[in-house]
C-alpha cells in the first residue's frame, strides 16, 4: 500500500507537467518531481545495543524555487522521502518489520547547467542543509516496539539529470540524488531500555518533473518594417538631385530551435515577395539570426537553415534564386541584448532586405 500510495504521487506531480503552460533560462522559477526513492539498509546503534533495519522501495516528493543567472542556478528545496520497513535486524537475529523510515528536508542546491544549443540541457548539482530523519513507528510485526523518534540533522546531496525546453517557460526533468546525513541520533522505545542510538540515513532518488519559469518574454507577432532611406540633402548646383533608392526591410521570426515557416512567417514573407515584384527590385539580401540560448557553431549553423528556408519560400513565390543572397549571423547581432543562454524570441529572425 505504501509504494502504491508514492507510485499514485508520483503520477499526479508528473501529470503536472504535462498539463503547465508556456522557459527563459535566467530569472525566478519554480519546480516539483516525484519519483522512486531507494534507500541503503540503515544502522542506528549505541555500544551492543540498537537496530537495523532493510527498507521496500518507497517514494521521494520535492519542491523547488530557484534564480537562474544564465548557466548557474541557486535554488531552495523541500523534499520528503518514505520507505516501508521490510525486515528489522538486532541482536544478531533478523524479523519481518513494520513502520517507514522518512526524511523531511531543507537544501540550498547550486546548479551548473551545460548548455548544448538544443532543448536538451543536462546539468549537475549539490546541495546542503537540515535533514528531518523519522523512525516513524518501527515494530516487528509480533508487535515489539524499536523507535518512534525523530532527528534534525545535517545533510548534502549530489545530482545529476537532463531537462528538456518544452517552449520558453516549461522544462520537463529528469534526475537522480543521492542524499546523506551525518549519524541522526533516535530514541529507542522504553520498552527496550529507551537508549539513544545514532546512524545515518542516506537514499537513492530517481525523479521525474518540471520546472516552470517566471517573467519570459512574450512571443513577438511577426511585423513587416519599412524603412526608406533618408534622401540626400540638395546639392548646391541648380539642377535637381534624383532621390537616392529606398530599400525595404521585413523581419520573420521563429520558435525556439525552429527553422520551419510559421503561418505568420509565410504572410510576411509574401509582402516582401509582392513588394520586390511591384518595385521591381534586383537583388534580395536574407540575414539569419538566433537568440543567444547554445554554442556559437551550432547557432551558426541554425541561423543560416532559417535564412534558406526563407529564401526557399520566395523562390515558391517566383523570386528567382540568383537574386537572393543568404547569410547566417548566430547569435553575433541580437536584436534585444541578452546574456549568454538566454531564450528570446525576438533575436530568431531573418532579416530580408530588398534593394
């Protein structure tokens, strides 16, 4: 019943994230996972005197609220693991045993994630803080009563897990810790002396959840710009100086590591398309671009797929190919200044020019 009841836990944090909405790698955010927790056969022991104790798989539940400052995050942490107890061990003999062994923690995690240009981002942490470690009601089942104490410890833990970017404000996770405490001190029950004994307390979690991320940018409506260049001030001779050509300029945007033509996109793409015919314009200049969220090669690489991919569309809509020149900017020339590793979407764009 215990393990169904973390299995049941498990299924609902999960389905969470399945249902949570719109993630920015910088700023606030806030997180939860669930999962399996296994926790190593514990020892509390006093001279001769204690107990041991072998666990069933039992369920780990966590909670977090975190500041991202582009690859490092800072992050505080509730959690709560449970494991059923299956056997208890003292005086050289082994019985069937009842009870949980649980531990209520609070961490500060430091976080380092890499960043891989992709919606993949494996990352690595540790962790510090107080561990609630609760011998809750360990019997044998002839009714032999071991411990019902608690003990507020110090703890660490160390993880290691991937997320993946759903859009700009959703990440689902997945991640393994290892918890461990330094010797928790418990009471043992009066009816065997009531002697205090001490162990550590140490598990194995497999989680699986979701960060959500505060305060990202909303998506950009793709808007054609026109922008004449200034006329040449008159020149001091008598006769009139012919206005210098105007170059028009339309901006198409992207989703996040997406180099396909968006509905949005394909509308603007034809203005510029009808505007070239109609101005009879000789040569189109296609710049590609990308937010600065990966490394400079793979950026690279993507900003030049979005500008054929554009250039692409046009030549559907009759632009002969010879006069569309592309080029691919990564993530040199924002448009909206950010850090390293920050998702924006209005840096995913190409720019077109029509001379």
């Amino acid at each position: 019943m215990r393990i169904l009841t973390g299995t049941i836990a498990a299924a609902l944090v999960a389905g969470l994230a399945t249902t949570a909405v719109a993630a920015d790698t910088d700023g606030w955010y806030a997180g939860a996972e669930a999962g399996l927790n296994v926790a190593p056969r514990a020892s509390f022991k006093s001279g001769p005197n204690g107990f041991g104790d072998t666990q069933d798989l039992g369920y780990g539940l966590i909670g977090q609220v975190g500041y991202g400052f582009g690859p490092i995050r800072l992050e505080g942490e509730l959690g709560y693991r449970s494991n059923g107890i299956d056997q208890v061990h003292g005086n050289g003999q082994s019985t069937a045993g009842r009870g949980d062994l649980a531990a209520f923690d609070v961490m500060g995690n430091v976080y380092y994630d890499f960043h891989t240009g992709s919606r993949l981002t494996p990352y690595l942490g540790v962790g510090i803080g107080g561990v609630d470690v609760n011998a809750d009601k360990i019997r044998t089942t002839s009714g032999v009563a071991l411990s019902n104490s608690d003990s507020f410890v110090f703890g660490y833990q160390g993880i290691a897990g991937m997320s993946y970017a759903v859009n700009d404000t959703l990440s689902l996770k997945a991640d393994y810790r290892y918890l461990r405490t330094v010797d928790a001190t418990l009471k043992e029950d009066p009816s065997i002396g009531g002697a205090s004994v001490k162990g550590a307390y140490a598990a194995h979690s497999i989680l699986v959840g979701f960060t959500y991320h505060f305060g990202a940018p909303e998506k950009p409506m793709p808007v054609a710009a026109a922008t004449p260049a200034p006329a040449p001030a008159p020149a001091p001779a008598p006769r009139p100086v012919q206005a210098a050509p105007i170059a028009k300029n339309f901006l198409v945007f992207f989703d996040f590591d997406k180099s396909n033509i968006t509905a949005e996109a394909q509308k603007i793409i034809e203005q510029a398309a009808a505007t070239a015919k109609t101005s009879h314009s000789t040569a189109i200049h296609l710049t590609g671009h990308t937010d600065a969220a990966g490394s400079v090669k793979y950026n690279l690489a993507l900003s030049l797929r979005r500008a054929n991919a554009v250039k692409a569309a046009l030549v559907k809509l009759g632009i002969p190919a010879n006069e569309i020149s592309v080029v691919g900017k990564g993530k040199s020339e924002l448009l909206v200044p950010t850090k390293d590793g920050v998702r924006e979407p209005q840096n995913r764009r190409v720019q077109i020019v029509l001379d």
